[in-house]
C-alpha cells in the first residue's frame, strides 16, 4: 500500500488533470499524510491549476493536435 514519492508526485500530475483513480487518490492521500515533501509538491500543484482555470487557459483538442503535428512535420 506504501508508494514511493515518485509514485506520488505522477499521481498528483494526474489527479491535477482529473486522470487519477479513485484507488490512486486514496494511496497518493495516504502518502501525503506522513510526507511532507510531497505535501509540498501537491499544494503547488493545486495552486498551478487554480492559477490556470483563472487565466482561462485551455488545452487544443485532439483534432487540433494532430493538425498541428502534420503542419510540423511538412515543414521539416
């Protein structure tokens, strides 16, 4: 059940963009509770993304995103 801070601090990158499991969140939360490194790691995490729902920042769709990886790769 005990997950390295590695472990913990990818959890936390998905949890931030709402990819985490339920089983993830649990074992990222019982690691937060004795290490305060990555305490640390998650309150800057949840400030980034409060910070990005704020300045309205959005992500390009998929569509958009493989557009933009053919135009690329013309170009190279």
């Amino acid at each position: 059940m005990k997950i390295s801070c590695k472990e913990a601090s990818c959890i936390c990158d998905k949890s931030q963009y709402k990819e985490a499991t339920l089983w993830d969140i649990i074992k990222l939360r019982l690691h937060l509770l004795y290490c305060k490194v990555c305490r640390g790691y998650s309150k800057k995490n949840e400030e980034l993304t409060s910070l990005c729902d704020r300045a309205g920042l959005t992500m390009l769709s998929e569509d958009d995103k493989k557009k933009m990886k053919r135009e690329l790769e013309e170009k190279l």
